[in-house]
C-alpha cells in the first residue's frame, strides 16, 4: 500500500513509545535524560499534526475539520498538559493509557491518519519535505505545583479521560 504519510507518523509513534520505554524501564527511577527526550519528540509530534498534516487536510477538505479532529486536538491538549508536571508511576500510568487510545484513533483503518493521507494525496511529496524540516520543539521545565497536575486533570476530562479512575483500575 501507498502511504507515506501513514509510515511516517506511525513510525514516529513506534519510535517515540521507544525512548519513553527506556526512560521508565525503573519505574521508580526514571530516566531524565530519556524522558526529555520523550517530551520534546511527542510534543514536536503533536506539532506535525495540528500544523501541517491535520491542517492540510482540512484546507484541502473545504475548511471542514475532519470528523476525529476536534476531539484528537482536545487528547493532543490533555498530553502535552500531562508532560508539565515531572513524571511519577501515576502519571506515566494516565499517560500511556490516554496514548493508545489517542494513536489507534490515528493509525486504525478508517482513521486520521487515513483520512488526512487520502485528502492530500496531490502534496504528499510537499508535505514530507516540510515535515523533515520541523524543528524540535523546546520543552521547558517541569512544573510541580498543585496546580500543573490539578489542570491536567482537567484536560484530561474535557477530552474524555478521568486521571484518578484510570490510576484506581489498571
Ligand atoms: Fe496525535
Ligand atoms: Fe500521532
């Protein structure tokens, strides 16, 4: 099958899911060094997404937004909220949970990622070039006041996810 874009995004969900492994591989130890790492790849991720690839096909959709948009931008919100305060088993227990639901609403059949790629099949070439040219985006660091989890929570639950139910059942 032809579809670069799709290879592109997933593989970049593959390989960021990598780094965040190997930052907590000790739950109770984690890695800051590969854990910045994952921050600045997923939020430069979200990034490719809400500015090029998302926007892109809705330009090419008459200015519609796709049917999954609103509520991946409403997930893509409550992730990068969750990478503010530091990482704690807890958080990294919400945050890979929303993740999956998030990537396979992506890469599933019929998904974003399908959708976005067969918009814009007359770009593709375009496209992957201005996506190899994104430049990482800075991170800044952590925020450990209440109030950094407290509007975490609060993303999470506009876009559909309750972070104590989620620590309390898996
Ligand atoms: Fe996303
Ligand atoms: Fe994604």
């Amino acid at each position: 099958m032809n579809n670069p874009l799709y290879q592109f995004f997933t593989n970049d969900h593959r390989r960021i899911e990598k780094i965040l492994e190997k930052a907590i591989a000790d739950i109770n130890n984690i890695k800051d060094e590969y854990y910045q790492e994952f921050r600045a790849g997923l939020l430069t991720h979200i990034k490719m997404e809400e500015k090029i690839l998302f926007l892109e096909a809705q330009k090419a959709n008459n200015n519609t937004p796709l049917p999954l948009a609103g509520e991946l931008r409403l997930e893509h919100g409550a992730i990068t909220s969750l990478m503010v305060p530091s990482p704690t088993a807890d958080l990294i227990k919400v945050l890979k949970y929303v993740l999956e639901a998030h990537d396979l609403k992506e890469e599933k059949e019929g998904g974003m990622y399908e959708a976005c790629e067969s918009l814009t099949t007359n770009q593709t070439e375009e496209l992957l070039e201005q996506l190899k040219n994104v430049t990482l985006t800075p991170i800044h660091p952590h925020n450990d006041a209440p109030i950094a989890l407290e509007a975490a929570k609060r993303a999470l639950l506009r876009a559909g996810f309750d972070y104590d139910k989620i620590v309390a059942e898996n």
